[in-house]
C-alpha cells in the first residue's frame, strides 16, 4: 500500500511536541535528569467481529444419461416367449380346444425421457394358433399374426438421498384389427361356447415377464449413481481461486446445501436442475489458502433455492507491520528542529502502530535535545489514535485526524490545545485501493465465466454469469491490519457442455 504525505504528518507531530516540551523546559533548567511525560495507553477494545457473507446460491444444470437401463433391460428380456398347447374352455359337444402363443421380439427397447418421465417401447410379434375338435374325426384349426407394443411410463423424482425414485407402468395393447383370421374365429367359437378372450390370454401369458421387466426398471434407475457424477463438480468448486497475483487475493467456497429444484428429460438424459449454495470468502494477501478437502456431499435439499443470486466479501488488506516499516525509514536517523532558544531538536521513535478497536494507535517514544548535543530535555511515550474512513469517489482509505491521549501532566500544564492535530495538517493520510478493487473487478468477471471441470464421460463444465460493481460495506480494524470489505453481487449458474 502507498503511503503518502508521512513528512506533513511527522512534521506536525514535532510541531506539536515543540509546543509540549517548551512549555515543561523551565523543570529541565534546574535538575539533572530528564523530564518525563507520557501519555496513557490505550485500554485494549476487543476486535469489531466481521459479517459473516450472506449465503449464495449458484444453479447447476446436469444430465444424467439413462442408456445403462436400456441396455440392462434389453439385456434381461428373452429374445422369445412360448407356449404351447394351452387348453380351453369348450362347450361340451366339442372335445377339445387348444391355443398356441409364440411371442418374438421385434427390436430392442425404444426408450426415451420425455418431460418428468421415462418413456418406452417394447415391440413384439405375436403368432397365434388355435385348434378345435369335434370328436374325434373333424379337426380344424386357425393362425394369425399380430404386433404389440408395450408401452412403459416410469415417472421420476428424485430423493434427498440422490436416488432417482420411479414406479414404472405397463401397458399392452393389442390392435383388435391385427388379428386377422384368429378375430374372425373367435367370434365364430364365442357363438357356439368356447368361451376365449385373445387380449386377456395374451396379457395373462406376458405378465409374469412384465412385471419382472417393471422391477427391472425402477431398480436401474435407482442404481445411477448421480452423486458420483456431482462429487467432481462439488470438489472442484471448494478449490481456492487466485483472483490477482499483484497483491495476491483469493477466493474461497464454503458449500454446504444443494437444492433440488426439479427435472426433465429430452431424448436419452434427464436433466437434473440444481443449486449448490454456500459462503463465498475472500482475502489479500498470505500464502495459498488450502482446499477444504473430503467436504462430503450433503443430502438434497428438496424444494426450489430462495435465490439465484451470489455475494461475495472481499477482504482488502492493508498489513499494519507494512505501514509501520514504512514510518519507521522516514524517521530513522532524523532530528527535527523546533523553534526554541537555545535551538532545541525533537526526536521521534515509532514503536509499533496497531488497531484498537475501531480504531487506529501510533506508540512512539520522543525526547527533545539541545541542537547538536546528546543531553535530554524531556522524554515519555506519546499514544495517538486515529479514525480510518473510506473515501468512495477516490476509492481510498483516509485518516483525517490523529487525536493525543492526554493525561493530567499535560492538564495541568494548559497543553489542552494539542489535542486536536488536524489543525496542523494540510492533507489527509491516504491509502489508495483504486488499483486493487479494479483488479477484482476484472478477475471476478474473469472467474465467474470459465471452464472449472472437465470429464471425458460426462463433459465440461463452466461458470457462467455476470457481477455488479463491487461495493465497500465497512472497514474493520485488527491488530495487525486494516480490513476494507469490497462486496460483491450477482449471478452465475454451473451449464455442462
């Protein structure tokens, strides 16, 4: 950080101390020792607690395909179904009636998600043959080809555990003008008692292959392993993201709910729509932040996010110890000359600058001296304390005014008047973070919009989205450093490709 107009400063603080120490120089005049003067220390104030971010939410879109169940349930079904001889109900001048069924399929499974369900077909050919006989010298018989297709509705949710729940429904339907000549007989055999319903005979005779074939389905579909297909995602997104190099400030993910906001299908996926949603935290400066790592998966929670928004604290640093180094070079080896007879010099040490508070203190220790000697007039520590405020049109960090922390020496000896310093300075002392928040602009628009996974079997995944311009919601001061809290809001959604 850039530290401007420190001579101005220092240069009043011995102004200031001139005004102290002529005052105390009669005490000096006759004693040996030097006078001391100190001013109190500041009682410690805890920290100011910083805001938690809101929480974030950040829709995720992925398709999950189902050509695992087409292929298991392709592979589970016979290539063919048969049964011979069955016998029939006869009226009693008859002696015997019979049907034979054959049924072949006719392709594989033609399945397909359509909105909120799965959708399939499973063709077959029927042949049909029936025999009748009147006793025991007139035979006849009559055969015939019909085609069915059985229609399999499976509607799909999805619970908190990421199992796709489904209870499937068939339904055979058989053309009644399909059947040909077998029609035509049975209404022939109707008439004289046989009593035989082909549509009933050939639903009875799948439904033990159908009722597996049902099962089947619902136990595919809860065997796909959607969590498998999310956890990448999930662990990708808690890595930590450097922003910008130049102060280094990274960006970290704390996640910890995902929303099911409900699915659809085209074709041979489901899409699920989801929205992971977290605190999103960043800080200046410091080494790598680590991935939070093994972060488990949490159940889903079942019902639509109450937003699509993001927001993001950014912690711009200013580090205390930087600041001090920097007063320090300026006032090391320097005596400043203060308008006295005999000539006088003030000499300041900083000891260190630390937060207090809301607040910001300078310790140093002083002394004042004959011009070109060693001998002490006057020495103590001096405590001042100064209100940082931020300047939004400059984009900078300021404090307008140092404040002494008097005690009753300095009462009693009427240099009341010291106390307010800003009387003596021309400018502010200024910290500009222009620079720095325009950096974190740019790199936020950048990492909101990019690649983070990639998998041969399930695609690529990217950040899409958009960020308002960064607000400064606060400043907070600690020990050790100067926190200004940029903020952050928008939208960005997870799309696979």
């Amino acid at each position: 950080m850039k530290l401007r107009n420190l001579p101005t400063y220092f240069s009043v603080m011995a102004i200031c101390l001139g005004i102290i120490f002529s005052t105390l120089e009669v005490y000096a005049e006759d004693v040996n020792t030097p006078i001391v003067v100190n001013s109190p220390q500041p009682e410690l104030q805890k920290e100011v607690a910083l805001p938690e971010p809101k929480r974030s939410f950040l829709p995720l879109s992925i398709r999950i395909p189902v050509s695992t169940v087409k292929k298991i349930a392709n592979r589970a079904l016979p290539s063919e179904f048969k049964q011979n001889g069955k016998r029939l109900d006869c009226a009693s001048f008859w002696k015997n009636c019979s049907m034979d069924l054959l049924v072949r399929r006719n392709g594989d499974i033609i399945l397909n998600v359509s909105g909120k369900q799965l959708n399939a077909v499973l063709p077959l050919s029927v042949h049909i043959r029936i025999d009748w006989w009147k006793g025991n010298w007139t035979h006849s018989h009559e055969s015939a080809d019909a085609d069915i297709n059985i229609n399999i509705i499976s509607p799909l949710e999805l619970n908190k555990n990421w199992q796709i729940v489904s209870k499937t429904q068939l339904n055979s339907q058989v053309n009644r003008a399909d059947l040909g000549n077998v029609g035509k007989v049975i209404k022939l055999l109707n008439k004289i008692g046989v009593n035989i319903d082909i549509h009933r005979e050939i639903q009875k005779f799948l439904q033990p292959d159908l009722n597996k074939l049902a099962v089947l389905i619902d136990r595919e579909l809860a065997k796909i392993d959607i969590k498998k297909e999310v956890i990448p995602i999930w662990n990708d997104l808690h890595k930590p993201v450097e922003l910008t190099k130049n102060p280094p400030l990274w960006l970290s993910t704390q996640l910890d709910q995902v929303y099911f906001a409900g699915l659809h299908g085209s074709g041979g996926e489901i899409k699920l729509d989801l929205a992971v949603s977290g605190k999103l935290d960043g800080q200046m400066g410091g080494d790598r932040l680590q991935s939070l790592k093994n972060v488990p998966l949490p159940h889903l929670t079942l019902q639509n996010p109450p937003s699509k928004n993001f927001d993001i604290n950014l912690h711009l640093t200013v580090q205390n110890y930087e600041l001090q180094k920097q007063l320090i070079s300026h006032l090391k080896n320097k005596r400043f000359k203060m308008k006295k007879e005999p000539p006088q010099e003030a000499i300041i040490d900083l000891q260190k600058i630390y937060g207090n508070g809301n607040q910001l203190i300078a310790e140093t220790k002083f002394k004042t001296v004959y011009e070109g000697t060693d001998t002490v007039l006057v020495e103590g520590n001096l405590f001042m304390n100064g209100q940082p405020t931020w300047n939004n049109n400059e984009k900078q960090l300021e404090v307008k005014q140092f404040t002494v922390i008097l005690n009753n020496v300095f009462m009693k000896n009427n240099l009341v008047s010291i106390k307010n310093l800003e009387m003596f300075t021309k400018k502010p002392l200024v910290f500009s973070l222009k620079k720095e928040i325009e950096q974190a602009k740019k790199a936020l628009k950048k990492q909101i919009n990019r690649k983070i996974f990639e998998d041969k079997k399930i695609g690529s995944f990217y950040l899409k989205g958009h960020v308002n311009e960064p607000e400064v919601k606060g400043i907070y001061i600690q020990k050790e450093q100067i926190l200004v809290l940029l903020n952050a809001t928008g939208q960005m959604e997870i799309v696979q490709k």
